[in-house]
C-alpha cells in the first residue's frame, strides 16, 4: 500500500465498464478511497450533490456530449484544489480539438497503461494533498 494513499479521494470517470473497474480495484488496492462515473455528466452530477474528491482521473475522450477537458474545467470550478490526471488511448494529435492543451502543465496517463504507471502518476500529482480528515462521530 502506497504511504500517502490514505484519505486521499479519487474520482474516476471512464465509459467502459471494465477499464473503469480494474481502475477502481487497482487504486483501491493501493490505499485510495475510489469512486467512479461512467461518463462525464454522471461525475459532474457527483460535484455537484457536494461529494469532495482529491483527483479527478478522467478520460478525454468519452461520448456523452462532454468531454473529459470539458469536464475537468467544470470541475475545478466546483472544487479548485482538485488535481486532475488525464487519460486517453488516442494520439496527441487529437487532443489538440478538445483543448487538452489549454491546461498549462496538464498531466497525461497514455493507454494502454501498465498498473504501476497508474498508481505512479496518482501519487506523484497527489503528493502535495494533505489528506481531508474524516469528522469524527458524536457518541
């Protein structure tokens, strides 16, 4: 388990089921608290209900109607200190038509990824998070 993993939130949006579910376990293995969304409304619905998340690990591309550049601008409005990790199995070259590039310094997980390489670029744009504290229950 990964030292700074706990209390550290990810939100995972990816519209195929089974990536979506070898993410979540493989995040959850290494000591994050993980939920998901299978597309980038369904996550945004999640924002606003006032759940907090850490990251927002996201696909680029997904279909839906929004996009995952789309959707991490949206979400930074709604929780500013969230840190966002990118995902695509497309080129380069297509990120430059849903604007990927206009996140200065944005952080990319090229697919098909290796799981080391997951929990790696989790942890490394996590690792300025100070994990939230969970409130403690009256008795």
């Amino acid at each position: 388990m990964e030292g700074n993993a706990k209390g550290i939130t990810v939100l995972v949006v990816e519209d195929q089921p089974e990536v979506r579910r070898h993410v979540e376990k493989l995040l959850t293995r290494a000591g994050y608290e993980v939920a998901s969304a299978e597309d980038a409304s369904a996550a945004l619905a999640r924002l606003e209900a006032g759940e907090v998340f850490d990251v927002l690990f996201t696909d680029v591309i997904m279909p839906g109607g929004m996009n995952g550049v789309q959707l991490a601008d949206a979400a930074s409005r709604i929780l500013p200190k969230m840190k966002v990790l990118f995902t695509s199995g497309f080129p380069a070259s297509a990120f430059a038509e849903v604007g990927v590039h206009a996140w200065e310094g944005f952080d990319l997980l090229q697919k098909p990824y290796k799981a080391i390489d997951l929990i790696s670029a989790v942890k490394g744009i996590s690792t300025t998070i100070r994990p939230r504290r969970k409130a403690k229950s009256s008795p």
